[in-house]
C-alpha cells in the first residue's frame, strides 16, 4: 500500500475484538487519500487511540487527522496536499487546522489561551496557513511577522471526545464551500468560503491521512 509501495508497517487492515479496522502504526509522515475528487457529501467515521508511539513525537500528545478539499501533489505542503485537516488529537478532536495553500472563514471568538475558540454567535474570522487574522486590524500579516500560531488554528466547542481506548464517531459534512465538524453526534465546528488564497478558488477534493501515534479507523453505520 502507498504510492512508492513502502516496505514499513504503515497501514493495514487488522481484526481487533469488535470487529475489522484499518490500522494506522505511526511508524511514519503519510496519509491515504480517495483516489477520486468528492463534493457535496456526508462522510462518516469511527476512530480510537492505540497504544504504541514512535520517535520523534513519542512525548507529544496522539494526533491524526481527516484532511478535506485537498489539491496538489503529495508533498506539496509538509508530507501532504494542500487540505483542510479535521483535527483528530487527543483531547482537540474538531478542531480546525490548515495546511498549506488553504484559507477558510470560522465564526470565532478570542479565549484566555492563545487559540481561538469556534462560538457560532460570534463572527467569521479568516484563518490561514501563510496569512493571520490581527486582531483589531482588518488587513492581513504574513506569518513571517507571527510570534505564535494563533490565528492559523481554531478550537472547536464543545468537547464531545470520548476517552482514550474507547471508539469516537467522527461525521465531515462537506457542501459547496462549507463543511461541519462533528463529535459522537454533536457539532463542534461550522466553516465556510474555504478558498485555495493563490488564485481565490476552492478546494475540490477530500483526502485523509494518519500521523504517528497507532490509531484505528472504521466506518461508522
């Protein structure tokens, strides 16, 4: 399985006690994505933690992803496509992260942290990986200029994660430019106009992917 047909344990097919899954070892950088572009569509998963980790983020908390709307060539943004990542981390699953030439808007709200929280009765704010929203400022800074990562990551709210070792249904609801994070039946975030900032197109396509940590995919019925 892969695109260079790699000799590492990466991804298979195992069964586990409640049935078949896809096994994601975390041996290494990577995704699996639809051969085919999608659009318009409800796309449904099951997801829990396994318990292996690997160097060099064996400290850091277990942390994949659901990438959508991507484009470009693997590799074109770190390890990836240029997408739009449901963040699916220990404790952070929802949330919003973009990767690479992405832009998106996300009814938002500052916090005590340094991140931004998604409040659907606050406004959109524009989020992005090579541009930041400044707050007070309607124009935009180059991410050279930032001194951290807030405005390029969104938390979602509520938190509906279920706890480690335990299945979470994880539900990606794409439609025109918009789309809808859910957590085990709940919406934890609502984002639209996502749009590829080099030339104000969107995204087309959805595409996954899995980083590090063991992690296990099903479909959800």
């Amino acid at each position: 399985m892969g695109l260079d047909n790699p000799t590492q344990d990466i991804i298979d097919v195992v069964q586990l006690k409640d049935g078949s899954a896809i096994r994601i070892s975390g041996t290494a950088f990577g995704m699996m994505f639809t051969e085919q572009d999608y659009g318009n569509y409800h796309l449904k998963l099951k997801v829990k933690w396994g318990t292996d980790k690997h160097a060099p983020v064996e400290n850091s908390l277990r942390n994949t992803g659901l990438l959508y709307h991507g484009f470009g060539e693997p590799g074109s943004a770190y390890a990836y496509l240029n997408t739009v990542e449901f963040e699916i981390q220990e404790g952070n699953m929802g949330d919003f992260w973009p990767i690479g030439d992405i832009e998106i808007d996300v009814p938002s709200k500052p916090t005590d942290s340094k991140f931004h929280q998604y409040d659907e009765n606050s406004p959109r704010r524009t989020y992005s990986t090579t541009k930041f929203y400044k707050d007070g400022l309607t124009e935009y800074v180059e991410v050279g200029l930032m001194d951290s990562l807030v405005k390029m990551y969104v938390k979602k709210f509520p938190d509906k994660e279920n706890k480690h070792g335990e299945w979470n249904d994880i539900d990606l609801i794409c439609f025109g430019d918009s789309s809808i994070h859910m957590v085990n039946g709940t919406i934890v975030m609502r984002l639209f106009n996502s749009k590829k900032p080099s030339d104000r197109k969107t995204p087309a396509s959805d595409r996954k992917k899995g980083v590090r940590p063991q992690t296990f995919f099903r479909k959800s019925l």
